[in-house]
C-alpha cells in the first residue's frame, strides 16, 4: 500500500508530528490551580501584631498591599515571610518590582520603641518607598486622653 498523500509520502510511515500535545500542558495546569486554590487562604493570616489604639476609625487597606510587621521581638515579615531588619532595604525593591506596589502598610507592636519603629521605616524609605501607612487598630481612646499616655503603653 504505497498511496501518496501528495507530497510523495506514504500515510503511516515515518512523518513528523507538528502539533502540539496540550492535555498534559492542561492537566499540570488544573493540578497547579488547586494547589493554589488551596493554600491561597493559610497565606492571608499575617503575622499576630498587637497594634495601638487610636481614635480613628478603621481605615481599607488594599488586598495586593504590601504589610511590612514588627512584633514585640523585633521580628520583621514581609507579608508573612520574616527576615532580618537589616536585610529590609536591599530585599523590598525586589519585591515591589515583582508585585507593583507602591505604597507599603507598616504595622508595628505597640511595644517597640520610638526609635526602631522609625529605623523600620527608614529601611523602607531607602527602598524607595514614598508611602508608608501606619496600621493602628481603632480604639475607644478619646483624643484629649492621648495626652496622659505613658511611655510604656
């Protein structure tokens, strides 16, 4: 049986296949989107920060926002990923490139310190972040007893 098939080949012999398998492609495809489906919520809980309370009411922050926290031990995360305060300034460029965010949400203990609250926040800004929001968490606390608050509150 050596019928042509026009181009002067014989059908069923040694011809290149030029299409494209996309079942596997698919099948890894739907194998990944449930694994993300999956793990996407055990992602969104942050890292347990013990915010003051203000007086003002609770402002939105952005879902792809970027929350850089310190906790009480002076620990910084990145979302949910911890590194060293030192390593803020050179690793945030990075992740702003890769999400396109702009403007960086610090929420930070009310036990820490003046000073390190703002040696954080000048990690940031020598990222080049211009924007920095302060995350509190909103309070009963009247405006004229935020006079009478000790250092250590």
């Amino acid at each position: 049986m050596n019928s042509a098939d026009g181009r002067g080949r014989a059908r069923g012999g040694s011809r290149l296949l030029s299409e494209i398998n996309v079942t596997p492609f698919v099948d890894v495809m739907l194998v990944l989107l449930i694994i993300f489906m999956v793990t996407a919520p055990m992602m969104v809980h942050g890292v347990k920060v013990e915010t003051p309370e203000t007086s003002h009411e609770q402002m939105d922050v952005e879902p792809q926002a970027l929350i850089v926290s310190v906790d009480e031990k002076r620990q910084v995360f990145i979302n949910a990923f911890q590194l060293a305060p030192e390593e803020l300034a050179e690793s945030l460029p990075e992740i702003i490139d890769i999400n396109a965010v702009k403007e960086v949400y610090l929420k930070a203990d009310k036990s820490l310190s003046y000073g390190f609250v703002m040696f954080i926040m000048a990690q940031i800004r020598e990222a080049g972040i211009e924007k920095i929001g302060m995350v509190t968490e909103p309070g009963t606390l009247p405006a004229k007893d935020a006079n009478n608050l000790d250092e250590n509150e």
